[in-house]
C-alpha cells in the first residue's frame, strides 16, 4: 500500500495546488472559468480521442468490460432508485436526492485517467477511456433523468438530451473509436498536435478539480453527505471490481476497473445541480470530502484488489 500511495500522491499534489491556486488573490477568478470551458470542449475531448484512436482494443475484452461497467452502473442507479421512499421518509427533500443520487453514480475521468498513467502505462490509460466512452452516456442520461423527476427544474428532455448528443467528449469518444476500428489514417501533423494538446489534459485537469473544491461547504457537513462518500467509494468499486472478476479480468485490467471505480465524483454534476433544481451546496461539500477521503481510500481498494488480480 505504501508504494500505491507514493503513486498517486503526484495526482493529488496537483489537485491541492488547483485549491490553492484558486485562493491565490494576484490570479484573476476569472481566469478560472475560461479553463474550464477550455477542458471540456477542447483538452479533454483530444485526450479521449487520441488514447482510444491509438488504443489496442483486441487485448481488453471490450464486451466483457462494457457488461461489467455499464451493468455495474445501472444496478447502483436501480438500487438508488428503489431507495427514494427510504429517503422520502427520512425527511430527505427530492433536491437533496438528486444530489446524492448524482454523487454516488458520477466519477471523476480526470484523476482516473491521470492514476491508470501513473500506475500502470498506456494500455490502462486506453482501458478507463473506453470505459468513459461507454458510461458517459447512461451516466447522463440516468442523473438528468433523475433531476428531470425530483428537482423541480423547468428545463425540457428534449434540451438535455440534445446536450448529450452534442458533449464534446462523447464526441471525441466516438470520433477516437471510429478511426480506430475503421483503421482511418490522420494526417500525422494533424494527430501530433491532438496529442500535444491531449498531453496537456490532465495536468490542466487536476488543477481545475482542485479548483472547484468548496472547502467552505465541507467544513459543516450535515450527517448525510457521508452516505454517498461510502457508496461511491466503496460499495462503487466492490460492485464492478465483483462483476469485472466475475467476467474473467485479473492482472492489471482489474486493477484498473477497481481503481476507475474508486475515484471521487466529477464536478461537472454540480452545474447540473444549479441548472435543474437540485441541492448544489449539498454536492460540492460531498464531492470535496470524497476527494479528500479517496485519497485514502484508493489505495485500500487496489490493495485489497491486488489478491484478486493475480488469480
């Protein structure tokens, strides 16, 4: 466990300079905003489309990890669905719901994308870009779908679903599984500068989840907000780590799926959050704890994971 923590203390590093960086008066706030608008339309999209274009996808059983993952997900977002009387009596307001339901089910590309580099190369890196690619859509779908029912926001399915259809990172997704699949041949002048501006992604990308911590909202967290710091976690990872050794992984593929399951939640849900109606301080004071607990609690999951991978 040492050496893990040792790591991925480099990706974590980077992620309290973008908290302080934020803090920091002689840069400007606004500065903040305009990076990242930059990370979803344009570093985050080239990264995906040149890892996955340049993926060998014969070597990483891609129907067996889209079952594990896709399926994984969708029994997590049945369970928390099934729940809401649970909450409903407990005195839980539908907002708060969607916050928690959001929480436990989105997880953040950029620190797993920049963990699978460190820890295990290029073809783990290629393996947590595929399984972005396929549970970008669901993850949407099933957390806007929720906020559509429980937030009491106004705006229409038709609207966000066209969002999805034209999110930029599904679109370098499907454009890097294209040209790889189809064997379509870039201009190499063209593909070198993808993937220099892709080089710069997850730098750039951990800073701005640093950046977006609301340090402040954690500080007083109400009793709730550990409810979804456990089920995304853990009880995420032992799902789809069971369903992914179920499905036959072992070595460095299972190791990456436990550790893809284990990141914290993404940032992005609490726009959607303020978009839709739903309780958005509730979000950032869980996804600042849950990325300050995992970094803890990664290294447990691949630890424990570890016996299972060499079966």
């Amino acid at each position: 466990m040492p050496a893990i923590f040792e790591s991925i203390l480099p990706v974590f590093l980077l992620v309290v300079l973008g908290a302080l960086l934020k803090r920091w008066r002689l840069i400007d706030r606004d500065m903040w905003t305009g990076l990242e608008q930059l990370g979803f339309f344009v570093l985050f999209p080239s990264l995906l489309f040149t890892t996955l274009a340049r993926a060998e996808f014969a070597g990483m059983a891609a129907g067996d990890v889209a079952l594990g993952s896709i399926g994984s997900l969708s029994l997590i977002a049945l369970l928390l669905g099934l729940c809401w009387p649970l909450f409903r009596a407990a005195g839980i307001s539908p907002p708060t719901y969607t916050s928690v339901f959001q929480t436990s089910t989105r997880w953040n590309a950029f620190i797993a994308l920049a963990i699978a580099e460190k820890l295990y190369g290029a073809q783990s890196l290629a393996l947590v870009a595929l399984v972005a690619t396929l549970i970008i859509i669901p993850i949407n779908l099933y957390n806007i779908g929720v906020l559509v029912l429980f937030g009491g926001g106004t705006r229409s399915l038709g609207t966000f679903a066209r969002k999805i259809l034209t999110n930029p990172m599904i679109i370098g997704s499907v454009l890097g599984v294209a040209v790889n699949l189809l064997g379509i041949h870039i201009y190499a002048p063209l593909m070198q500068t993808a993937e220099l501006v892709a080089d710069t992604s997850l730098s750039l990308g951990l800073i701005m989840v640093g950046a977006g911590l609301k340090l402040a909202d954690a500080l007083r967290p109400r009793p709730l907000v550990f409810l979804p710091v456990v089920l995304k976690l853990l009880f995420m990872p032992l799902v789809m780590t069971g369903a992914a050794y179920a499905l036959g992984m072992r070595g460095e593929q299972l190791l990456t799926i436990a550790m893809g399951a284990s990141v914290p939640t993404a940032m992005n849900g609490y726009v959607l959050a303020k978009q839709m109606g739903g309780d958005a301080p509730f979000y950032a004071a869980v996804a600042t704890l849950q990325t300050i607990a995992s970094f803890f609690t990664i290294p447990m999951v691949l630890a424990t994971t570890a016996y299972l991978a060499g079966g």
